[in-house]
C-alpha cells in the first residue's frame, strides 16, 4: 500500500509529512522532476522517483495519489489518476482552463473515481460553524455578507519571468486567493447565481491583479460582496474575515474566532443564545502539524482511499468533502470575474 505525492515543494512537503504520520513513512512515496528535491527527500527517508509512470512500476501498489504540482501540470495529473482508477487530491485551482476543469469532472464521475479539492478553509472551525449558522436558520434569514481575504504575499515588483505575476500562467490575486475565498462564500452560501460586477486593482502586477472587488447573488437569493488584497502590508498572513447580517444578529467571524452581536428586537430565548455564543470548539486530530484544517482534509482523503475511517473525531464525518464539481464551479467563477474585470 503507497500514497503517491506529486510535487514536492510547499504543499507537497506538508502533505507527505502528515500523511507519512497517519499510514507510516514507508507506505508514502514522492515523485518529482527535480533531481535536487527528489534527493533531499531520500536522504530523509522517504522513496522517490521521477514520474508517475516510473513510482507506478517499481511501487507493489498505489492506492492514491495527491497532485501538488505548479497549476499548470495538473489537468495532466488528474487524467492520468483517472486512466489509472486510483482515487486522487489536486490542489486548488483544479485548472486554467474551464473546458479542461469540466472535462476532469467527467471523467471522474465516467470512470467512478474519488477526487478531492485542496479547498483547505472548509476544514477551519470557525468556517464550518458559520455555515452551520446560516443553514440551522437560528439567527434567521441572512440579508447579505461581506467577505476579504488579504495578506502580505507581494511586497515588490515581479521579474518578469516570475509567473506569480502573469494571470494567463496562474498568477495573480485572484488565481492565488481567489479558489481560497470563492470556494468558502460557495460552501456557507450556497451556488452563486450572477455576478453584479467585478473589479481588479494593481500595485505590483503589470499582467495581473493584486486585488479584486466581486459583488454577486447567490442562488438563494443571498447578496454578498468579496474582496481580496494580497499586497497587504499590514498583514503578517493571509487573513479571511466574514461579517453577515441575520435576521437576529451581526456576525463576525475569522481564521480564529465568531462573534455574534445580537439585534436589539432579537426574539430567541436565552438558552438559545447561549448556546450559540458559546465558544467554536476546535476538532481533535490524528496529527497536528499546520493546523487542523490540514490534518482533518488528509483525513478525509486517507478514507477516501483506503477504506477505513481516518477520523479521530466522530464530528468530522460529515461528507462535506470538496470534489472535483466545486473545483470547476470556482475554476468557471473565476473565468466570469477575469472576463467582466478586464483581466483576460
């Protein structure tokens, strides 16, 4: 049994490590083009090899495969994941391309093949109470949202070869930032139905955005606005606030916290009120390494693999799991918002 990692940089090397602790160092293995990466990687115990092909061959099995590759690779990946009938985990955006992200949806479901997103902040609790609030009806009807996501990512001019910088190649605020924030109104909210307007602002960029500013409707008929800024120099990392307006109350809600300011004319008992000022409790784990939204999404996806239930917290079983339909839906969201802000 092997869990295949794609890619080892950033996200590779914290995904390899976790799932290294949940099934054992010897029954993960990383693939990477660069001779340099792959042999760091051996000197630390781990096997490596430079293909998907190749780890397909010398491997006794593959049981799953988690794409952390540059955006570019990915659609290559994931096809090649499907051929293979090995159930996969693809970073976020899925593609840069709506037709290729649409193709993979059928794919998968064609060839009856699990796939999950790497939309990590549907793991944050705080998120994931806030979406509870909205659908639980408690607080009454919402009347509309904003939501930002802003940090300290660009602090400097981009070279020109530095693809962080070129929309077309995956850079930019709202390829970056966007996925993150666009998925998340997506999962509290529900389906967006139309975007009112869509804006995008340079600091840094030439050839692609550093901000953007999207106010839309969603399918139940909830308005929201959203906001991203990734040349915050106020920021020391990327925070994501949400202020909501219910029928009841204000509430506010971060990486970390909710707070809920009740209306005046609020009519809920107090023992309700209490209950959901009550603190948000953070989930138990098998391993904590970067925060539990990245132990709780490797765990869904170790399940989803392997057969058996990687969860240590019974909470946590809710099949709310992103997969490969909400990757499209935020790939073609953000497609729309390039479009009517002028960037492509």
């Amino acid at each position: 049994m092997s869990i295949l990692v794609v890619g080892g940089g950033k996200m590779g090397m914290s995904h390899l490590a976790l799932i290294g602790r949940y099934v054992g160092k010897s029954q993960v293995a990383l693939c990477d083009t660069k001779r340099v990466t792959r042999m760091v990687f051996r000197l630390l115990g781990y096997r490596t090899f430079a293909s998907v092909d190749d780890a397909l061959r010398r491997l006794d099995k593959v049981d799953g495969v988690l794409i952390a590759t540059p955006t570019p690779v990915h659609y290559g990946l994931a096809r090649w994941a499907i051929a293979q009938k090995l159930p996969f985990f693809v970073e976020k955006p899925l593609t840069l391309d709506i037709i290729r992200s649409s193709d993979l949806v059928a794919l998968a479901a064609q060839a009856g093949v699990a796939a999950q997103m790497g939309f990590v902040l549907r793991y944050v609790a705080t998120f994931r109470h806030l979406q509870t609030l909205v659908e639980d009806g408690r607080l009454g009807a919402v009347r509309g949202y904003v939501s930002t996501m802003r940090g300290n990512v660009i602090t400097k001019a981009l070279a020109d070869t530095d693809w962080r910088g070129d929309y077309m190649r995956g850079g930019g605020c709202l390829n970056e930032y966007g996925p993150h924030i666009i998925d998340l109104c997506r999962f509290i909210f529900g389906p967006v139905a139309q975007i009112a307007t869509a804006t995008e602002g340079k600091t840094f960029c030439t050839r692609a955005d550093d901000r953007f500013d999207v106010q839309w409707q969603h399918v139940s008929g909830i308005e929201g606005r959203v906001e991203a800024d990734w040349c915050d120099a106020a920021k020391r990392k990327s925070v994501i606030e949400f202020t909501v307006d219910f029928e009841h109350a204000r509430v506010r809600v971060d990486n970390s916290a909710v707070e809920i300011d009740w209306h005046l004319d609020a009519s809920l008992p107090q023992a309700v009120r209490d209950e959901l000022d009550a603190p948000v409790r953070q989930p138990n784990v098998g391993f904590y390494l970067r925060g539990e939204e990245f132990s709780l999404e490797i765990e869904d996806f170790l399940t989803a693999c392997l057969g058996r239930d990687f969860h240590v917290d019974p909470a946590c079983r809710n099949g709310k799991a992103p997969d490969l339909a909400d990757g499209f839906e935020v790939d073609a969201l953000i497609d729309a918002i390039a479009g009517k802000a002028g960037l492509k």
